[in-house]
C-alpha cells in the first residue's frame, strides 16, 4: 500500500500511463482527486490532516492493490479491466465502471479498516464527508477536459446530466457508509460474507453500465463517435494535461 495520498497519486498517474487502454481512463481520474486531497492537507484545511491522510490512502490501496496484482482481484474490479479494449464503450461507461466498484464496493471495507485501527467507527465521518467537497470541486474541472474528448458531455451536463451524477455519486457513498456501519460490528467470518455478497452486488450493478437497455443503444452509438478514440489522449484529458 502507498505510504501517503501523494505517493498514491503518484502511482495512479503512473498506473494510467501505462494502460494503454481504456483501464486507464479511471486511475486518471482518480489521480486528479487524489492529488486534490493531498493539497489540501498540505495546506492545513482538514481538522485531522495525518487522520484524513490514512484514510485516503488506505482507500486508494484497494484500487492500487485490484491494479497490481496485490490481490485477488474482485469481480466488480475484473469487470473493468474485461471491457478495457471493447471499441463501443463510452469513455463515461468506463469511468462509471471504476467508480462503480471504488465507491459501491471498495468504500465501505476503507471505512472499516481505519475504524478497526481507531477503535471505533463515528469519528472517521467528519474525514468521509469532507471528501464530497473535494470530489464536487474536482468534478467541475473534469468536466470542462473531458468534454474536449467525449464532444457530447457538456450538452449533456447542460441538460441536467452533471447534477444527476453529482447526486448519484453523492447518494453511492450515503450507501457506503451505511454499508460500513453493518459491516463493522460483524465478526472476521461475518464481514466476509458480507464482502462477497457486496462484490456480488457491486458486479450485478457493472454489468448494467457496461450493457445499456437496448432502446438506449442507438444514441449510445451516436455519441461514441464524437469521442477521441486515442487512449492516451483521453488519459491526457482526465489528468488535466491536454
């Protein structure tokens, strides 16, 4: 696991450049948020910066550990790196993928893991909340560089479509935390259950982003050809470098 959120942006910068494919698309994206956390701390404006430092990082670790091969990897976390090179996929579609498994499936155990060291799970909500903050502001700068690689985007968040995932992703991490308060109290045996019923859910949710309802299809269709089909440049986008 990474020692700091820096070195965690780090090596999700490093870990996107080297995909190749759309498996980049995500770790991107999520380096521009952890770099953001990690100014801010540098900075002083989180109450517990050492505390908010750890639980970042410790979150960041089950992405970075699904990447490397530090572990076996998850199936709603397999499901992203399946559809890497599928053509048809929107650059959102893989974007969601990521988040979808980060946030649906990874969040609630992160919580968990720094409750277990601090000995109780109430005082990590204030660094919880604090991260929406951090992910509304980065979300606005991601979404003015995405839309010079995805030309469709900002119609779409003109019409409503930024708010609504703002909202949903707002609502996923309400579900994590509800997730991590049930899985807390459970016994070593009990919490594992509970992380493959998780997984099992997470993926039923990946192969529903990854397959749209059919009458969906055509405009899917549509606005994937007003997308950059250079993985590199997409990665370039999503890490604020183009």
């Amino acid at each position: 696991m990474s020692g700091s959120i820096g070195d965690a942006a780090a090596d999700l910068r490093r870990i996107a450049r080297d995909a190749g494919d759309a498996s980049g698309y995500f770790p991107a994206l999520y380096a521009r948020v952890t770099g953001r956390l990690a100014d801010a701390i540098a900075r002083s404006e989180f109450a517990d910066g050492p505390g908010m430092d750890r639980f970042a990082s410790t979150f960041a670790s089950y992405y970075l550990r699904a990447a490397t091969g530090g572990v076996v990897r998850p199936r709603c976390w397999q499901a992203c790196w399946d559809v890497a090179g599928a053509p048809g996929l929107l650059i959102v579609q893989h974007l969601l993928l990521g988040i979808n498994a980060h946030v649906n499936h990874d969040l609630a155990l992160a919580v968990v893991d720094v409750a277990d060291e601090r000995g109780q799970l109430a005082p990590i909500r204030a660094d919880f909340d604090a991260v929406n903050d951090v992910l509304a502001q980065t979300y606005e700068d991601v979404l003015g560089d995405l839309d010079r690689v995805s030309r469709w985007v900002s119609e779409a968040a003109t019409v409503g479509g930024g708010r609504a995932f703002n909202f949903s992703l707002r609502h996923a991490r309400r579900q994590a935390w509800g997730a991590a308060e049930r899985l807390h109290p459970l016994d070593r045996s009990g919490r594992q259950a509970y992380g493959v019923e998780l997984d099992r859910l997470v993926s039923v949710l990946a192969y529903l982003v990854s397959r749209p309802p059919v009458p969906l299809r055509p405009l899917a269709w549509l606005a994937r050809r007003l997308e950059e089909r250079d993985p590199g440049a997409v990665v370039d986008a999503l890490l604020g470098e183009r």
